[in-house]
C-alpha cells in the first residue's frame, strides 16, 4: 500500500500542508484527537521550555515523523532536529502526549505516514504562559509520579472534580449555555466526551465520542475545559488516566415545538 507523507506546522492558529503525495487519496486525513484546536490547546497547554534555550533566546522547530497504523497506533517514530538537543527532547515528550485518529479511505482506517512539527518560539513563549497562568506544572505536594507515560483505564484511583464529585453537576448547570441553534433545531441529547487528564490535573486529548450537533458538541467542550481535576492514580502514584464525561443538553418545555424559531 502506498503511503502519504504530509508535513503539518503549527503556528498560532492552524496546521499548514506542505508536501502530499500524488496518486494517494484518501477521505479523510489522519489526525490528533481533538484536531487542530485541540492540538494547539494542548500545546499551548503543556509546553515547558527549556531553560538554556529560553535563556539564550533559541528558537526552532522540531518536526516528528511517524507512522499511524489503522488501529491508532504509531510507529517509527523519528525526530528530525532542529538544531538544539533539548528543544529536540522537549519536542518529543509534547508529541508523546497526543493520541492520533488514522486517515480514512472508502470509509475503512488505512495506515499512513505522517509529520508533525512543534515551533518553538522563545519571544512568544513568556506569553503563552501568561495566559495560561503558569510557569511549571502544579503537582500535589510530596506525591510521586508515573513516568512511564501509559494511559489507564482500570484498576486506578480515577481523578476527580476539586470540589467533589457531587459538585460538579451545579458546576455544569450553572455554565452550561445551550446553544441557540440546538434550541431553534429542537436538539437535545448527551455528548459523550473522552479525553485524559494529567498528573498535573490538565487535560489532552479533548475528542467527542458521541455527537449532538447544533453546537452541543463545541459548549460541551467549553465546559469541560473549565473543570479543575485531582489527577487520577495507579499504583500510589500520580498517572495518566483516561475518562469519558457525559453531557447532557435536555430541552425544557420552554424550548420545545419552537419550529418557528420564535423564543418565549
């Protein structure tokens, strides 16, 4: 089977193709879970610059070349330098967060190459992390933490809401915003989301299992990165854990038989 290489960049605000393959269609591209949004946001999220290179002002893209197989998995991974070895390091453990979706041909997952790369920009960095509001990740005190970078699903202490458990649905109520459109469209329904929460408590690989449509989807998500988590635990020890959060969007009767788009 041919193979498509495609090399994306990442700069403020979107992926940009460079190189693709003639000859090689697909329906649609491979892709990080969450896509380019969610790419950038956990990038923008989680990146700690080195401190030698933040010092002297060194900037450079690292560019990771890989292998999605048709089951999600990667292989061969290659990082092409970028001319400083822990701008390079750094990029490798920020591609080793994200979790990919293979391209899709006649509507079955089919294996292909792939290229990403991280820009690492010195300038701008001071302003990513004045809007996130943080320099260095915020551990629990005195916890240890998995290193290995697996993702649990069972046998783990899973993470929970900061103010419990049985808070967190007046959190949701209270900032859940349903969107006109699903209103005027009489939608309702559950978005099922996925995503891992972090030993910090931060959270990757924001996808949607279950869609609604009608913007559900994106106010789902909108909430979602508003909750603080307790990260989970395997082990005793601080690790990576992957949850599915349900929301709900449930018309009252105010909203329903609106056909007519005129609101009470």
């Amino acid at each position: 089977m041919k193979k498509v290489v495609v090399i994306f960049l990442l700069n403020s605000v979107c992926f940009l193709p460079l190189f693709s393959q003639s000859g090689y269609n697909v329906e649609v591209l491979p892709t990080n879970i969450g896509g380019k949004t969610e790419f950038k946001r956990v990038f923008e999220q989680e990146i700690m610059y080195p401190e030698a290179a933040l010092k002297n002002n060194i900037s450079g893209k690292v560019t990771v070349s890989f292998d999605i197989k048709k089951d999600s998995s990667i292989s061969n991974v290659k990082v092409n330098t970028c001319g400083n070895q822990e701008l390079d390091v750094e990029g490798l453990r920020l591609f080793n967060l994200f979790l990919w979706v293979p391209a899709l041909k006649e509507g079955q997952s089919v294996s292909t190459s792939w290229s990403v790369a991280f820009d690492f920009n010195a300038e701008k960095y001071s302003k990513i992390c004045k809007k996130r509001g943080y320099t260095k990740f915020k551990y629990i005190a005195d916890a240890k933490i998995d290193s290995t970078g697996k993702i649990y699903t069972t046998g783990v202490q899973m993470p929970m809401y900061e103010k419990g458990n049985f808070a967190l649905q007046d959190f949701i109520k209270e900032n859940l915003e349903y969107p006109r459109q699903a209103q005027l469209s009489n939608l309702q329904g559950t978005v099922l989301l996925s995503f891992i929460v972090e030993p910090s408590g931060l959270m990757t690989n924001i996808g949607v299992e279950k869609s609604v449509g009608g913007g559900c989807d994106q106010e789902a998500i909108r909430v979602l990165e508003q909750i603080k988590w307790y990260p989970g635990k395997y082990d005793g020890k601080l690790a990576r854990v992957r949850m599915t959060f349900p929301v709900y969007f449930i018309l009252n009767d105010e909203f329903k038989n609106n056909a007519s788009g005129e609101q009470k």
